[in-house]
C-alpha cells in the first residue's frame, strides 16, 4: 500500500506468493525461516467525505454486513448534491467508479533453502465494486452527438474468498548459463485453493437517449443479478415476496460463511541483474541482495470457483419505450453495501411492472480476478525505485477493468527506518498517494501505511486507506 499498489518486482517476502512467487528466491536479509501472523489493510473511496478516521472506520464496518435499510442517508439540499457531483464526477465523465477492499493475511511462513524458497500463507479478502451513473444524482443531460444522453445505470459487485497457497521458486539454471554477467532468471509457482463466502454481482440498465425529431426519450432497461450464500435470502425475498417473507438479519460472519470450492494458481518470472560487490547470486547462503536491477512478470488469479450455497441467478430482459420524462433524480446516497441495491434501486426500478424474466438456481461459476502484471525495481542499499504495470484479465470486486501504473519511492534514512510514498496512475479512476514507514530489522518488522484520497488539485488530507503488519519475525 505504501508504494501505490504495485510489488511484482519489490515484493520478497512470502506476500509474493499472491503477487510474483518467483520472488521468494530472493533474500534482502540472511535468514532461513520467516514467520508473519496478522498483516491487515483496507481501502475504502466513498461517494461523499467521511469526516474523522475513527467515523470512517467504523462506516467502513458498516458497509461490510448486509445493508440495513434504516442506514440510508438523505441527500440534504441542492448544494450537497452539486458537492458530490463535482467531487465524484469529472466533467465529462459519464460514470464514476468506487472501491471498498479489504485484507487479512492471517499467517505466512517461508522457508529459505540454497536453490529453492518455499512458502505457505493464508488470507481473506473482501471487495465491493460499484460504478454510479452522473444521472443517478443529476438531472442535467449529457450532449453526444448532436443527441442527449441521460444514463442512470448501476453496477455492482460484491465478492469474499478465502485462500490457502502454496508455491516455491527456484532459479532457472538452464537460461542462467547462458548469460556471462551476475544475473539469472527466477522461476515461482504458488497454486492455492479457494474457499468462496458471499457474492453479489448487479448489473442495471436505464438509459435515455433524446429522439431528435419527436421530443421523446427512448429508454433502453435491462437488470441482472446473480448472488450466492446470505445474500440470495434478500433476493429472493425483494423479488417474490411471498416466497420468503421473514429474513433475519445478517453480520458480517454470514458474509465470510464458506460456500463453495475452487483452485487457482500464481505464477511469475524475475529477472534479478546484481552489480557493484553484490554477489548474491553466486552466494545465496551468504550474501542477501542490496544491489540489484530486477525485471518481473506475473499471472495471478488464474481459476475458477463454484458458488453452490444458495445460488440465485435472476434475469429481466431488455425493455425498450419511449416517455416524455425521465425518471427523478436519487434522494438517498449509495454507499457500496452488499444488498443496499434494493433500497438504491428501487427509487426508478419497478419489479412487478416486468412481465419477462427469467430465474435460476444452479450452482454460480465465478472467475478469479486473474491479471497479468510487469515489473521493474532498482535497488542500491538504502534507496528503491520501483514501477508496474497491471492489465485485468478478468473484471472482478477487486480489479477493475483496463491497464493500471503504479510508481513508487522507498529510502531509509537509517538502515532500520524505510519511508516509502507512491501512487496509482489510472485516469478513469479516482487517484490517491500513499505513504508509509516501519521499524525493519534483521529479526524482526512492523510497517504501517495509509492512502490519502487525490483530486485534480493534487493531494487531500482524506484518508481512504490504511493497513499495518502485526508482527514479522526472521530466524
């Protein structure tokens, strides 16, 4: 988090294992058995600001339980509306995407042998990814082509996995002897399994589109959703009422509540270049790496998993009309709950108006986020520079689609302090720059970081992020 997001070439530690595991061949300390319990983080970029981090944090744990209802929040007046435009929208932009992310990594063990590193790690991640329409909230029209378009669309998804992994990594000896310098090509492989919780993935269609000659709107509507474990028990409820109509109040231990299987595998390549004295490649027992240049590649996510607990797949087909108006502005903020859709939603959604649908309840495959990541970082003793490029493969909670950058800075002052900043560069969605520091001994680390929201004039004093490692010990 501290250096903006990236690793594929920083990370060593077994927290490569989910980013680059050829990684854990390489050794910044000499040491032969890491052990990690307890490293957390979150990130949570919200609609409107949250004023003080204790409010926010607790809004935070709000949002990752079934939504409630009466947690809606009004939006109160014509000059908090035009706030939250110019905050969340740019100008010309059409929609405004949003995050709310979190991580446990509830251990981690590496073990460091002269040709190969291996690692073990469990963790949980959570994710709401949702994308908010200009015209949910404003009722100015947007001009393309000579033509009005006024979009009120809605997406959402929702997703929990649970993961144990396993990987190693060795050097490629066969490629390494065909290079004269100090340098060789590291090979990782971390295949995991993958325990689902609850999912939710929404997809709402409302457009508007001015006909020129008639002075009406053509609307397109359409709405999907698909949702798995504790959150099936709404839908079914919000669609057919008189299918289920007492559903009892969920927490967030629903929500993590196992509710599937699946597998999936991450797999990477580093190519570490040593120079100056630095002979750890020839010494990996010895010598930790200080001075290098490594160049990395990775695959992550790659699988499937199977939601079969309470599967809920309900379809109503595309609707096309034509009205005179559009439908009212939202008089309630979103604030990125699973199943807080609903009461969102149903300000311009009419179910029992929709005559074609369709329902399922088969067993939910679902893609793991899978990515593809490269990498670069020059290390000299106390200074890192580092930068990555991430393109999303498959569009999830936790990735958005498109191509990300990621730059960032680490520099010790001492040999023990690491300060580190970074950012994010992805012009379609919201920026923030990232700070953090630690205490980073040859036996011992706790490292700490935030993220403070971007807007166009540069940086705010807006947290939206933070994570700290509990403890880390090397033996």
């Amino acid at each position: 988090m501290a250096l903006g997001g990236g690793g594929t070439a920083y990370l060593t530690g077994f927290e490569s294992l989910f980013v680059n595991p050829a990684n854990l061949f390489i050794r910044e300390k000499n040491y032969d058995f890491q052990f990690s319990f307890l490293q957390a983080g979150y990130h949570f970029n919200s609609l409107v600001p949250i004023r003080g981090n204790q409010h926010r944090f607790k809004r935070y744990l709000d949002l990752n339980a079934p939504y409630n209802a009466g947690l809606n929040q009004k939006i109160s007046g014509a000059s908090v509306r035009e706030d939250l435009i110019s905050r969340s929208f740019n100008e010309n932009a059409n929609s405004s995407e949003f995050q709310t992310q979190s991580e446990m990594v509830w251990f981690g063990l590496q073990w460091v042998r002269p040709h190969r590193s291996y690692a073990l790690s469990a963790r949980t991640r959570m994710a709401s990814n949702y994308e908010l329409s200009r015209g949910l909230f404003s009722a100015k029209p947007m001009e393309r082509n000579d033509s009005f378009i006024f979009d009120q669309s809605f997406s959402q998804t929702y997703q929990v996995l649970h993961e144990i992994s396993f990987g190693y990594a060795e050097s490629f000896t066969y490629l390494n002897g065909l290079l004269p310098q100090l340098s060789e090509f590291i090979v990782g492989i971390a295949p995991k399994i993958v325990i689902p919780g609850g999912y939710l993935d929404v997809q709402y269609q409302n457009r508007y589109q001015m006909d020129t000659d008639g002075g009406f709107w053509d609307r397109e509507t359409e709405y999907r959703q698909r949702s798995a474990g504790v959150l099936s028990d709404r839908a079914e409820n919000f669609f057919f009422p008189q299918t289920n109509p007492d559903v009892s109040a969920a927490n967030m231990r629903d929500l993590m509540r196992p509710g599937g299987i699946g597998f999936g595998i991450d797999a990477g390549i580093t190519y570490l270049i040593t120079f100056g004295d630095d002979l750890s490649v020839l010494r990996h027992e010895d010598d930790p790496t200080e001075k290098s240049l490594r160049l990395s590649i990775s695959m992550t996510d790659l699988g499937v998993v199977y939601q079969n607990s309470n599967p809920f797949d309900f379809t109503i087909d595309r609707q096309e009309s034509q009205t005179e108006q559009t439908d009212p502005v939202s008089d309630i903020l979103f604030q990125g709950a699973p199943n807080e859709h609903y009461s969102f939603l149903s300000q311009f959604l009419d179910v029992t108006s929709f005559q074609s649908f369709t329902v399922s309840e088969q067993a939910i495959e679902v893609l793991l986020p899978a990515s593809v990541q490269a990498g670069a970082l020059f290390q000299y003793n106390r200074l890192k520079l580092m930068g990555d490029i991430s393109y999303t493969i498959v569009e999830s909670a936790f990735k958005p689609a498109g191509i990300m950058g990621f730059a960032g800075l680490e520099i010790r002052p001492f040999s023990f302090f690491p300060l580190r900043a970074g950012t994010r560069l992805a012009p379609d969605l919201p920026g923030y720059y990232s700070f953090g520091a630690g205490i980073d001994t040859n036996r011992f680390e706790i490292q700490g970081a935030f993220q403070l929201k971007s807007r166009r004039g540069g940086p705010t004093s807006e947290i939206i992020g933070a994570s700290a490692v509990g403890l880390k010990l090397y033996f």
